[in-house]
C-alpha cells in the first residue's frame, strides 16, 4: 500500500488537501476500481475520518485506490471555516471526480458520499454528463442525510443547548438564529455565537442554500439508483428512516447494519468496524458489477 498526500486545485483557484491511498503495484498496474470518499461536515467529519481511513487501507489491500479529502474552507484545505458552503462543497466533489478520471483512465469510480457528504455527492453527480457520468458506478451512501435543511436546523438545537448550560436558561430559538443570520449574517447573545455547529459558522449563505430561508422546504428527489448503508440500534428501528428516503431516493438498495451509529461514539469504531466494512463491501461489489 502506498499513500500520497497532496493539496490539488479547482479550476478557481480552491486548493484541497487530498490522501490518495492506492495498492502497491508494478509500473503501469493502475487499480481498476477508485473509491472517491466524499466526508461529512462539520464535527462529524473529524469523528468518520478514523473509519474511512481504515476502510481505505481495507480496500488498498485488497487492489482498489481510494481518495479521501477535506472540503474547501474545512479540515487541511485552504479557505476560511466561514467559506464552507453546499455549492462549493459540490464543486469538489466535481472536480474530484474529474480528476480520478484523468488521473486513472481505466478505472470505473465508485463515488461513497458518509452522511451530509451523501447530499453534495449526489448534488454533484447530478450535473455529470458525458464520458465522465458512464465511469461512474452507482453511488453508495452512508447513512446518508438528505434533507439538509432538517439537518442543518436540527443540528443548532445542539448549540442552544450549549448556550443554555453557560447561561443557566434559554437565550434563544432556532428561528431566532435563522431569521437573524439571515438579516444581519450573525446571532449573537451575551457575547456567544449562536450561528454555529460545532464550533464552524452557519453562514447567510448556507441557511440560503439548505432552504432555510424560506417557509417551505424544496423539494428534492434523486431519480436514479443508489446503494444505502444505514447503521441502526435494532433492525426494527430501520424502517422509519428507510421509509423517510424512499421518498427521495426512489431507486434505493437498502441495508442496515445493526449497530451504534460510528460517529457518535468515536472510541467505539474498532469495535464496531468489521460488521460495517462487511456491508460495504457487499454493496461494493454490487456497484461494480
């Protein structure tokens, strides 16, 4: 196994930290098979980076590269925490994809997009036409969030919670932050930014592009298949989210794994790795048949 680490750069100038991870072979013996990992944002990317790192030597092992990366404005990429927005975050994805094309001609690329990176992946491969859209297996998602702006306005109840233990009682709503993030491009109380998840900024922009600066949520579907990964307590617990993606993923090959979901218990993903690893390797090998 072999791994590079580079810092690659959009048309515009964005440069991104990648590690290309790739099985070690003879010259001209390029892998057939490149997994393209598009992470999570936000805290959540720090606590999967452990497991797609482990599940990238996994594959390496076995002849398949995989690139992992940080979005723009996140991680080791250039740009400011404020900068991270859904539309630059899919033109990664884009760009990214292109390059593994370039970068292996022969290869089919299968694209693995883990929670809100499964919405700017599938944002991403929607734009994709031409040469490039045919070596493109089916993508696989990881417990995949879909509706960003649920995502988004539920994750801000975890700041106003943090708020309310320094400040003994609640200073603010959700739609407080939204309406005045919105209006002035920031909430504030008591000198504790409000307009934040886990720490990185929760922009103008981003509440635009999630749809949170309307009444009503857009409605999105992707038309064409995917393969789920979805990590549950009991299998029984399965159904109600299988049933809340149908409506957005009509062609979806669903699977669940019956485990404590990886990113909220970080020590845990050792223990719980193989059975994970086990599903996506099914659905691998199903992608690229």
């Amino acid at each position: 196994m072999t791994q590079q680490v580079q810092f690659l750069t959009r048309p515009d100038g964005a440069r991104l930290y990648t590690a290309l991870t790739a099985p070690a072979a003879g010259p001209g013996a390029d892998p057939s098979v490149v997994v393209l990992f598009c992470p999570p944002a936000f805290d959540e990317h720090s606590r999967a980076y452990p497991v797609m790192r482990e599940y990238a030597r996994a594959l390496a092992a076995r002849g398949i590269a995989t690139l992992r990366f940080d979005y723009f404005a996140t991680g080791d990429s250039a740009g400011l925490s404020d900068e991270f927005t859904m539309s630059s975050a899919v033109k990664d994805v884009s760009f990214l994809l292109s390059w593994l094309a370039a970068r292996y001609p022969a290869a089919r690329i299968v694209p693995m997009g883990v929670r809100l990176g499964a919405r700017l992946l599938l944002d991403a491969l929607a734009a994709l036409g031409g040469d490039l859209a045919a070596r493109v297996t089916t993508p696989i998602l990881w417990d995949p969030v879909i509706d960003a702006r649920n995502y988004v306005f539920g994750e801000l109840r975890a700041t106003l919670s943090g708020a309310m233990i320094v400040y003994q009682g609640q200073v603010a709503s959700r739609e407080d932050i939204v309406k005045e993030t919105l209006e002035t491009g920031f909430c504030e109380r008591r000198g504790y930014k409000l307009n934040q998840i886990d720490g990185y900024p929760v922009t103008r922009e981003l509440l635009t592009e999630v749809g949170l600066a309307t009444a009503e949520a857009p409605a999105w579907s992707y038309p064409n298949p995917v393969a789920v990964l979805l990590r549950v307590r009991a299998a029984s617990a399965a159904e109600r989210p299988r049933a809340q993606l149908g409506a957005m993923l009509p062609q979806m090959d669903f699977h669940s794994v019956e485990e404590m979901p990886y990113w909220n218990q970080q020590p845990l993903y050792r223990q719980t790795r193989d059975k994970l690893f086990a599903a996506a390797d099914e659905c691998l090998a199903r992608c690229r048949s």
